[in-house]
C-alpha cells in the first residue's frame, strides 16, 4: 500500500469539502466491485492516446510565446528543498514549489490585465520545435491565427519528455485572443496535421486580478478524435492571495464523461510560508450511482523537512479506509487500516491505489490545461 500515497500527493494540494474530521454519521462501507471500479479509474487514461494530446501535455509548459516557462525555475529551487531527498516526497516538494511559482506571476498577471496578450512582433506567429535549443521559436511559416500565435506539435521522445529527433509532426495548438473590450481571455484549440481533428477546445479567463491575488477560470472539452470520441467537459479554476511571508493557492476543477458515466471532481489547496505548509486533498469520483471520495490532510516543516497527515476514503459516505502519513526526508511510513471488521483485501488495496492514480493524473491534467495560458498571462 505505500504506493498508494504518491500519486495523492503528487496530484495534491487538497482540502476537504465538508470536513473529513468530524463524526461518521454512516456505517463503515466497502466498494460494491473494486475491480471493477479500478478499472473504471484506470480507464481514465485511455481518453488521451492520440498524439496530438500526448505531445500537448508533454511540451504544454514550454509554450511560452514571450517569455521562458517557469518549470526550469521550479527544477533549480527543488535541489535546495530537503524534502526533494526523499523520492516519495519529490511529487510534494514540487507542488510546494508550484505554488510558489504561480504566487510569483500574481503582479505580472495584474499588468497583463491593461496590455495586449501577444506583442506586436509575436502575434501572427508560428513556433517551431529548435533541435538545437531544445526550445520553441517564431519562424516565418505562415498559418497561425491573425490574433494570437500557433504551435507544431510533434511526436514525443519517451525518454526525454521532448520532440523527437527527427521531428515528426503531429498537429499543432492555436493560442487566440478573445479579450476584446473584457478580461483578459484565451482561446486554445488543439488539432491535428491540416486542422482536423480537433482534440481541445477551451478558453482560459483571468476574471480576477488585484496586486496580491489572481483568479483563473477555464471551460473546454477534450475528445480521442475517435469517429465516435468520448468527450470530456470540464471546468474549473485556480486563485492565489497572499503577501510576501505567505500564499494560498487553490485548485477546483470537475470533468464530466458522460458516455462512461464518470464524473470527477478535484479540488486542491496549498498554503505555504516560508517555514510551513498545508495541503488539503478532496477527490470525489462517481460512477454507476456510487460515489468514492478520497480527502487528505498534509502538514508539513519546512525547516525540519517533515510531513505528517492523515487521507481517508469513503463509499457512498460511509467510512471505507483511513492512512496515517509520517515522512522526512529520509524516511517514509504509510499505515492503511480498513473500517470494517474485514479490514482491506486485495482488491481494495487496488482500488485506493488506482484513485490515487486518478489523484495525480487529473491533478496534472489540470496543470496541463492552464500551463499554456498562464504563460500567456503572467508573462
């Protein structure tokens, strides 16, 4: 079972929708067919196989029309982060480091309100992957929309997470701006070679902005290209406030696929200081008429490189399975009890590990989303 907290973390940064602490007002409940709730978990994955949606989710934080992505900066400031020496810990740390990040380009995002998204000299643009620079830069290839910039897409490298040398192409993904007179907002389609399929379509809305906070709202879908596609709707939002001692970074997201009966709710909260840091985790997956939550409860010192919690999982509201965390950043113990008699089989052990899983593949289909836009925004 200690896999199973990894992926809650690393999707993390999570807070309980209605209290996770409180009394049980229903009996202990297992899972009606684990099995087959882990594969409904685990079927999650094989929305997004096409290339094109593979390559958007690999390069999205390098896709930066003015300005570099802030994931390289997250990488530098994690080698001085205790937390980083453990490999359990590492999906933390960086969600720690992610947050801080984003707190960062709250003042840029509140002077990107009153300017144009794209320069002058960048709008009309197409970027090519540079072999050489292992980076994306303007060419003279005509195409991209006259309001915004376009992007190639190619086939991924497996090993190195980057465009494959040779470049194969696979499609590409427009950035369009469509503030006009209201708050700064962001078209991104994602299609294929000459347009077609379209796998993405969504807007990105920064529909709040003050010098210590920033508030983001994103609606869209994303389909297979399948010629029956599953279709995914979601929406969702990230805010962060604070100052210059502490940030709060929110997340809250849902995806609906109603042809597999599967809707997913993720909401996700981080507040860090410069000596301290929270994490809350509410994820609710419901299928079939039954509802699996999983909320978590990270604490964590920064000075001591510690982190203690509690996550607990429930069926239909009733009490299902409860792990207690302890970590440093040498050592790492995860207890998992049952809250029935029958404690956790096989089956269940599977099951909390396959909606972790979930936890952190939609945490960071999240991210991937808003990647693009935010660079837009905050640069």
């Amino acid at each position: 079972m200690r896999s199973f907290l990894r992926p809650a973390l690393a999707g993390l940064v999570l807070a309980a929708l209605t209290g996770a602490c409180g009394k049980e007002s229903i009996a202990p409940k297992s899972l009606a067919n684990p099995q087959a709730t882990s594969a409904q978990l685990a079927s999650l994955d094989t929305m997004f196989n096409a290339a094109p949606l593979h390559s958007f989710s690999a390069v999205s934080a390098s896709i930066q029309p003015t300005a570099p992505a802030p994931l390289p900066a997250l990488a530098l400031a994690s080698a001085v982060n205790p937390l980083t020496q453990s490999s359990d810990l590492r999906p933390y740390a960086r969600r720690i480091l992610a947050a801080r990040t984003f707190a960062r380009l709250i003042p840029q995002m509140s002077v990107r309100a009153t300017a144009a998204l794209f320069p002058v000299g960048v709008v009309g643009k197409t970027f090519e992957w540079d072999l050489g620079t292992s980076a994306y830069v303007a060419t003279a290839r005509t195409g991209a929309p006259s309001t915004g910039v376009r992007f190639i897409l190619y086939a991924i490298n497996e090993l190195t997470g980057q465009p494959a040398n040779p470049l194969v192409e696979v499609g590409y993904i427009d950035l369009i701006d469509e503030t006009g007179s209201g708050s700064p907002k962001l078209d991104i389609i994602v299609a294929g070679v000459g347009g077609t399929p379209v796998y993405v379509n969504y807007t990105v809305t920064l529909s709040s902005q003050t010098a210590n906070s920033a508030t983001i709202t994103t609606a869209g879908y994303i389909t297979n290209g399948a010629s029956s596609p599953d279709s995914v709707r979601f929406n969702g939002s990230i805010s962060a406030s604070g100052n210059a001692t502490s940030i709060s970074v929110t997340e809250d997201v849902s995806f609906d696929i109603n042809s597999r009966d599967i809707h997913v709710r993720d909401w996700q909260q981080a507040t860090v200081s410069q000596t301290s840091a929270s994490l809350r985790v509410s994820f609710r997956f419901e299928h079939g008429g039954e509802v699996v939550t999983l909320d978590g409860a990270l604490d964590v010192d920064q000075a001591a490189g510690t982190v203690s919690g509690t996550i607990t999982s429930k069926v239909d509201g009733g009490l299902f399975a409860t792990c207690t965390v302890t970590g440093t950043s040498t050592s790492f113990s995860l207890t998992c009890t049952g809250a029935d008699a029958d404690g956790l089989n096989a089956d269940e052990q599977a099951a909390l590990h396959h909606l972790g899983d979930a936890v952190e593949r939609i945490g960071t289909l999240f991210q991937g989303i808003l990647a693009p836009a935010i660079g837009v925004l905050g640069a």
